[in-house]
C-alpha cells in the first residue's frame, strides 16, 4: 500500500483532535471525510478506519512507541509509525517520520500481548472491573471480542417493504447482504459500504442498527393497538422498531430529556413512515405523572456505561472514568423507580442496556425488585447477550410484569 501525505495528515489531525481536545471519534472522521471533495471510496475508507484502528489500539501503540497524552504531533506520528509497521505498510520517506525500529516495535508487540490491559489496549480499571464482575476467563473472551471491528447490520422497516425486496433492491445498487439466523428482520453487509446513500435509505426501507439491540423492542412484546412510552427514546432506533412491530396502530410515546435527540427522531420517524409516535421532552416528573399506570408497555432503555458497544464508539475506553459509573448505576435505579410508575396492572416493562456489567443489568433489577416501586411487578425473564458469544453488541435485557 502506498501512502498519500494528505490521507495521512487527515488522520494525524483527526487523532489530535480525539485524544487532546476530546472530540468524539465519529465527529473526527466526519469533519475528516468533508477535508477533499476529490476522494475517492477507497481514500475514504483508509482515513476513517486508519483513525479507528489507532483509536481502538491506542494504548498498546503508545507503550510500543513510549509516547504520553497530551500528545505533541511527533508523538502522533510515532503512533502512525507504530500501525504502519504491525499493519506491514512500508513507511514512506517523509520528513515528519523518524527512523523508526522496526525490530523493537514487533519486539515490544510480541511482549506486550502477554498482558491483558495491553493486548486489548484498555485502562487498567477497566479492566479490573470486567474481572470483578465477569471472573478472568469470561472478560478476557469478552473483551477480546469487543475490541473487533463492528459489522454493518440493517433492520428492514417492514412498514414499507420486506427483509427479502430489500436485499433484491440493496443488491441491485451493488450492495451484498446475508440474513442473520435468529434475528428477523437482519440484514448483515458482505462488505463495508456507505448506505446512507441509497435509494433504499432515501425511501426509508430500513435502519442501521446492530442486531442485539434488534433484540430489544421485540422483548417488549408489542401489539398493534397498544399504548407504548419508549421512555429514554434517543434518536429513536428502537422506537422506530416498536413503530413496525405494531404495524403503525396504536400509540408511542417518545420520551428523552434531550429535546435534539427527539428532532431526530421525527425526522427519521417520517422518512421510515412511522405515524404512530409523539415525541416529549421531560423537563419535569409531570410528564411522568401524566401517564401514571396507563401504558400497556415502557420500555426503559437505560443511560449506561456502554461497554457493550465499544467496538462501535472504540474512543469511549478513554472518555469512561470510574466515578462515571458510580454515578450511571444511582441514575438507573432512579430511571426504574420513577418510570415503572407509568406501567398499567397487567402490562409489561422492559430494562435494557447495552452494557455487559451485572451491576448495570441484573443487579440493577433485583435491587428494583426489592424495592417498594417493585413490590407491584414480577419478573418474567431476562436476557444477557455477551459479545464473544454472538457475535455482535454486548446488551442486557429484562422483561417485568406489573401485577
């Protein structure tokens, strides 16, 4: 592989960006992509996945290359030196580049892979949690595994068309697709591509999403008909799949205390069709009050640590601090407290998040549970979906009946 200098200023800027000024990783590659009209799928494909690669692997490249943050701009090229060499890309003769020892650094690699926290380039606490709350061997698989690169997986809004239509009309814009066993209405890419533009995107014929949190809305058990308050609704992805399980009747109410995210969410909610939903900002308990023991269903998809989705957002092992989770695990026995309040006699609740730790999942509902806002509820099931064992995002999920 040749390299082109402006590709790779691209990502050493984006990387100064990421780890100095603590911009959000997808921000970076976005602004990054913006920089030359001129490129073509395969530059943009090295400038994204180049950024992430070294993101992801950020710790272990710095110990190889001894470098620190903040990092000054030699540091970034070392770092750049680093991947090229373990990538097996021959450095090219720029000033920017140093000498670089190529025998140390694969030496330095060998030595480094003993070691968890390097190999798979977490902080220590983190790691030190995974094993606390996992045990040695089910982390050391677990994290392995949500250090992979994330596959692109699609839901097909069957409001407007079906799984199998869609893969015709993806395939005939030269996209390739497989079903998934066991999720509905998956569709898995062959290769990486952008599908935000095509005509299928464009018509609203499906959604990215990975196939756990598919998992999600379907344990929620829906009808057509139902009233439904889908209480942490975000940019909407799970609404949208509540909104075609019910085959656009009855109603959903999309909560979220950020009102930007529900803007979102209308505005994916007409491209998908989706004319079942109301959007409501809670920005006092009397949105909450309002709907005490009316709703046939609330699925509360919990604010979390994430560490079930880090594959996709690989920048957020550095932006995690421990009190950070302290603070999550007190704001999602509140969210369950409060919330449930919304649930009828008879109807359902579900708590999710997309976190692998028990102390977010099922510690989380046994402690509501014990509770006197979950004296009233039984447990039905739940589900714990770890990373190395599908494949795919680490969520949790539970499933609670109001008597």
């Amino acid at each position: 592989m040749r390299l082109h200098r402006n590709l790779v200023f691209a990502v050493i800027d984006s990387l100064r960006d990421i780890f100095n000024e603590d911009v959000y990783a997808d921000k970076a590659v976005e602004k990054a992509l913006k920089r030359d009209k001129r490129w073509g799928a395969r530059d943009r494909k090295f400038v994204a996945e180049t950024i992430y690669d070294i993101v992801r692997w950020k710790r272990l490249y710095s110990e190889i290359a001894n470098v620190k943050a903040p990092y000054s701009r030699p540091d970034l090229w070392r770092l750049f030196a680093v991947w090229c060499v373990l990538k097996g890309i021959q450095l090219p003769d720029w000033n920017q580049i140093e000498p670089t020892p190529t025998r140390r650094i694969k030496g330095k690699f060998d030595e480094l892979l003993k070691i968890r926290k390097f190999r798979e380039s977490i902080p220590d606490w983190i790691d030190e949690v995974g094993v606390q709350e996992l045990g040695e061997e089910v982390w050391t698989k677990e994290i392995a595994a949500l250090n992979k690169q994330a596959e692109v997986i699609l839901r097909t809004n069957t409001l407007n068309i079906t799984k199998e239509k869609l893969q015709k009309m993806l395939a005939s814009e030269g996209i390739e697709t497989v079903f998934i066993k066991g999720y509905d209405d998956a569709l898995k890419l062959v290769e990486r591509a952008n599908v935000f533009k095509t005509e299928a995107f464009k018509k609203g014929f499906f959604e990215v999403q990975d196939a756990s949190s598919q998992l999600v809305a379907a344990y929620l058990d829906v009808e057509p008909g139902m009233k439904v308050v889908d209480t942490c609704a975000g940019a909407g992805g799970k609404t949208l799949h509540i909104a075609s399980l019910m085959k656009n009747k009855g109603q959903i109410i999309a909560m979220d205390i950020y009102e930007s995210k529900l803007k979102k969410l209308k505005v994916r909610a007409r491209r998908n069709g989706a004319h079942n939903i109301d959007t409501r900002v809670i920005d006092s308990t009397k949105v909450i009050k309002k709907l005490q023991g009316k709703a046939d269903r609330v699925l509360i998809d919990a604010p979390c640590s994430g560490l079930g989705v880090i594959r996709r957002n690989p920048d957020s092992k550095w932006k995690l601090q421990p009190e950070f989770l302290d603070q999550i695990r007190g704001t999602q026995q509140e969210v369950l407290q409060q919330y449930s309040k919304m649930v009828k006699p008879g109807g359902k609740m579900v708590y999710a998040t997309c976190s692998v730790l028990p102390s977010e999942n099922q510690q989380q509902v046994e402690f509501f549970l014990a509770s006197d806002a979950g004296k009233d509820f039984k447990f039905v099931k739940d589900e714990k979906v770890l990373s190395h064992k599908s494949g795919y995002d680490g969520f949790y999920m539970a499933l609670l009946e109001r008597k």
